[in-house]
C-alpha cells in the first residue's frame, strides 16, 4: 500500500463522502502540542511554489503528503490563499514523522 497522510489520520465525525463513509479529518492532530527539535528553514513562496505546492513538497520532504501538514503548521487554511513572497516555515521531516506517529489512529 502506498503511504499516504490519510494513513495515519482519525476519521472526521461529520464529514461523509456521498457513499456515507467519513472522511479522514487531518485536523483531529494536536497541532498546538507540535515541537520541533530542528529549527524549521524559513522559506519564501515563489508563484510556482503557490501553483504546484505538491512539487515543493515533493522536492523539499520526497513526497507530497507533508503539504496539508506544512499548511497547518503555517496557520494557512490553503495555499491560494497566500501571496508571492508569503514566508513558510518548513519542519524537519523528522520532526514531522515523529509527531504523526506520537499522534495517529
């Protein structure tokens, strides 16, 4: 099976697809217990950073399931809502896998 974050996230009690089955909900996450033991690199947004976020993900983390997390983590509900030159925070992937898997399903 292939890895994605969907995997590791507790399904939503209120969201349904039209078949009745719920949703996996990324944010039943504690994000205000996230700590990071490495300084997150600060990065700026390009236009095709805000296009393609899933390649910027894919190129910074080698995959592109860490994009709903790097938003969340940056307090953006999605990335067409912010601009050129937004500045993001990037978490070590480290950092990121080990509070997925302190706080999944």
């Amino acid at each position: 099976m292939t890895k994605t974050k969907y995997l590791d996230i507790k399904q939503s009690n209120v969201y349904k697809d039209s078949s009745g089955v719920y949703y996996p909900d990324i944010f039943t996450f504690p994000i205000q217990n996230f700590e990071a033991s490495e300084k997150p690199q600060s990065y700026y947004l390009t236009d095709n950073d805000i296009s393609r976020f899933d390649v910027l993900m894919s190129t910074y983390y080698g995959a592109s399931y860490y994009d709903n997390f790097v938003l969340w983590i940056n307090n953006i509900g999605h990335i067409a809502d912010v601009a050129v030159g937004t500045k993001i925070l990037l978490p070590s992937k480290n950092d990121i896998n080990t509070f997925i898997a302190d706080n999944a399903v």
